[in-house]
C-alpha cells in the first residue's frame, strides 16, 4: 500500500481520524530544517505522515518555507503520494467561496529566492513539468469532493504569487486576463520538487474569497474570510477522510520514474558528499 502524505495548509494543523504512532520532532535535512514535527501515524490501515505548512502557529510567512526540507523529510520517511491541503482565491466569477478547485496546472510568479530544486551545487537533472499533478491522486480527489457534498472545479490553472501581501487590482485583472483560475502562495515550489522526488503530488484548493478583481471584494471582511477557512477545513477534513484509503490502496504512480531519464550530470563529476546528501532522492539511479 502506498505511504500518504498531507501537507496542511492555513487552517488545517491537524488530521482527524489518524492515530498518531510517532511525532518526529528532531528533524534535520541536507536543505535545513522543515516547518515542524512530522506526525507519523495510521489512518485505518493506510500509513500517513502529516506537515502543517506554516508550522505551529502559523508562524512561517509563505516566502521563508523551506520547501526542500519538508519534501526532502516526506522522501526520507517513505511518502509515495502527497496531497496538499491550502485556501485560495477565485479568479473566476465561477469559483465561488467554498468551493474546492483541484489544479491541473500551475504558473509561477514569485520573485524571491525560493530554492524550489535539489539538483544544486555540482548536480543538474530537469525533470519535466508538462503535467505537474498526479493523474491518480486529482480523479480521487475530485470523486471524494463530491462524495463529501461540497462544489468541485475538475480542473484549473493555479498562480502561484509571492506574498504575503495579497494582489493588487492591477494584477488580479491581469491574471484573470491570462486564464488563471485561482490564486495562491505555495503550490509551485511543492509541485517541481515532488516530480524530482517522484513523489505524486496533488493540491486540493480551497476557496476563501474573490481576488480583488471582483466587484464585491470591498465587502469583504476579515471575519468573512476566517468564517469561510473555518467551514473550508471541516469540509477538507471529511474529503480527506474518504481520500486517503482510496490513495492508499493504489500501488504504482506516474511520477515515481519521473527523474529515471533526467539527471544530466555524469556520476563520476558527481561528489561523494553530494552522492550522500541525495541519496534518498537519486540512491536508485546513482551510487
């Protein structure tokens, strides 16, 4: 059975229904330290490792995750698939609040230094990004939406800005202009490093509010949009609920021979150090 992981978004700090074996406190990585304890436990008969995104708290501002140490420690305690819980905002008159969006595609827009790839420092691989979500994690998604009763947008294109600071009216036009879906913070960086981990990867999109592109948007309050997080991760934890086995009877997925033709870099300019550092990413195609 594969191993899952969920990586929670604002909101979701905690997993119902899983019984927790193990909480890996002391964790350290090639890339640094993740965004907090990893909790280790069961969900039925499936193994699942959970990640609060913005760590205890909500302390972690979106541009200073460490990207690469949460996928790397998801790698190293065995993940196979990984479903991303976060809230979002519409682009589309469509997209209401409260409903859910499972993206298909991504485009990136952030602008600072966020090191979304472990092929640095002496190793080059490109893996491709064509289609970055696992086909088999988004059509169990979008089936455990609508068992849950909630709304469910099959497909979209999610942008990922840099924030913290929400958009102008400016840029939300101008993405509305592009054909973007829904708007977010985090997904990009997590989608390439699981396809170099080859680890499948799915985002579930919660909806929060309009982008201020409506013309609604000025009547939109802090409070609504608390109120409007706090129904989305109820709904979120019973789509879980009833994804999560489903994801772990599943035995093989697309992504997890995604780097078999892509590292670029000849073994022997490789370092031992790097070889050691990367081995729980590349351990199966160079020693």
């Amino acid at each position: 059975m594969a191993k899952v992981g969920v990586i929670g978004g604002s909101g979701l700090y905690e997993m119902d229904g899983v019984t927790i074996e193990e909480d890996v406190t002391i964790v350290d990585t090639p890339f640094g330290r993740p965004s907090g304890h990893f909790l280790k436990g069961k969900f039925g008969d499936v193994d699942v490792v959970f990640l609060a995104r913005h760590g205890k708290g909500h302390r972690i501002s979106p541009s200073e995750i460490n990207y690469r140490a949460n996928i790397f420690e998801m790698k190293r305690l065995g993940v196979d698939a990984i479903i991303s819980v976060s809230a979002c905002g519409s682009l589309r008159e469509e997209i209401k609040p409260l409903d859910f969006v499972v993206p298909d595609q991504f485009v990136d827009r952030t602008n600072k230094a966020r090191e979304s790839s472990f092929f640095t420092d002496g190793i080059v691989a490109h893996v491709s990004l064509a289609d970055p979500v696992a086909p088999e994690l988004t059509e169990i998604l979008i089936d455990s939406v609508k068992e849950a009763g909630a709304t469910v947008h099959e497909k979209g294109t999610y942008i990922n800005m840099e924030g913290p600071q929400f958009s102008t009216r400016a840029e939300s036009n101008l993405y509305r202009s592009w054909g973007m879906d829904v708007i977010g913070m985090t997904n990009m960086a997590e989608a390439k490093l699981c396809m170099e981990a080859e680890i499948a990867y799915a985002s579930l999109c919660a909806v929060t509010d309009y982008d201020c592109w409506h013309q609604d948007h000025d009547q939109v309050t802090v409070e609504m949009i608390i109120n409007n997080l706090t129904q989305n991760v109820k709904v979120s934890k019973a789509i879980l609920k009833i994804a999560i086995p489903r994801v772990g009877k599943l035995s093989s997925f697309k992504a997890q021979d995604a780097l078999k033709y892509a590292i670029i870099t000849s073994p022997d300019a490789i370092s031992e150090q790097k070889k050691k550092e990367l081995s729980v990413i590349i351990g199966k195609y160079i020693k």
